[in-house]
C-alpha cells in the first residue's frame, strides 16, 4: 500500500486528542450544487464532536455561545470518511474554547486531507440554563 499523504499541516496534538470523537460519512442529501459537501454539514459535525468534549470537560450540560473562528481548507468530498478532533484548548469561568480539526480520508484511506479547523465558545449550563462555573457540579 503506498504511504500516506498529508496535504495540509495538521495542528500538533496529544495521543489523547488524535482519537477521534466523531467519525463519519456524509450522504448524497448532504451535497451542495459543487458536487461537494454543504459547509453546514460540516460545520455541525464540529459543534456535535466539541459539545461533547466541552459537557466532559463540564461534567453537565454545555450550550454553543459563540464560533470564534472556522477555515474552510479543502471541499469535502461524497465517499470522504470524516473524523473530527476535538479538544478543551482554553477555560475560563463558565465558558471554554475548543479547538476542533476535521480530516477527511479518501482513496481508501490513501490519502487524508485537513478539511477544516475551528474554535468554539461553549458555556456550561445550570439547571435553569443559565451560565455556571465550569469547575462546579450541574
Ligand atoms: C449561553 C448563554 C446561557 C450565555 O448567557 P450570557 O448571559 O450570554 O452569559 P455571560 O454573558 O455571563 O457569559 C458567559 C460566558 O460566555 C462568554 N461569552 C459570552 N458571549 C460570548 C461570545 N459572543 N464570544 C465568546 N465568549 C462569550 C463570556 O465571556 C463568559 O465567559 P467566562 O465566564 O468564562 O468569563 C446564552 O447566551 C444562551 O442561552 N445562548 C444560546 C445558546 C444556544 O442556544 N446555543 C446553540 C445555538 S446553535
């Protein structure tokens, strides 16, 4: 089998954070007019996999407060098989910054490509859903 292929730099991280929490495969109603996939496809893919790492982090609810950044690298395509990385980078009082990078695999798992990177802002939730510390029990 021949070597793989990185096509784009991929952000140093742990042996923890190479697992991935999702892993993927979009469908032909996730395609956009390009023959792609829909950033929006992706893009909630992104906030599933960091809400989960964020409510661990949390240990309880978490709501999205804010997408402090996404980079649309390279297009996704139909047969891609995704993985999304995602890790607790920053927390604050309530809030926390996750870092999140999604790398599709294709060619059979030949080749994989950094389709997309992100930074979101979750907040943990009491049980009236409003903020709580993240170092306090929901
Ligand atoms: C999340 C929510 C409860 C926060 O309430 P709030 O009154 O805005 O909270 P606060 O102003 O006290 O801010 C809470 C924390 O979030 C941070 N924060 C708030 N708005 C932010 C923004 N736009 N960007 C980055 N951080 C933000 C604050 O800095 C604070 O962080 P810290 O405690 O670590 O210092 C409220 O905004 C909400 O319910 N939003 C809708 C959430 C939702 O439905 N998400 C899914 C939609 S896709």
């Amino acid at each position: 089998m021949p070597p793989r292929k990185f096509t784009t730099k991929r952000t140093k991280m742990t042996d923890l954070e190479r697992t991935p929490v999702l892993r993927v495969i979009p469908g032909p109603t996730d395609i956009n007019a390009n023959g792609h996939i829909f950033g929006g496809w992706v893009l909630s893919q992104m906030d599933i996999a960091a809400g989960i790492v964020a409510s661990r982090r949390a240990r309880g609810p978490v709501a999205t407060v804010a997408i402090e950044a996404m980079k649309f690298i390279e297009p996704i395509h139909l047969r891609d098989l995704i993985s999304v990385y995602a890790h607790v980078e920053r927390v604050g009082r309530t809030s926390m910054g996750v870092r999140i990078e999604v790398v599709a695999e294709r060619d059979l798992g030949a080749t994989e490509v950094k389709v997309t990177e992100g930074l979101f802002t979750f907040v943990a939730l009491d049980q009236n859903n409003r903020p709580r510390p993240v170092d306090t029990l929901a």
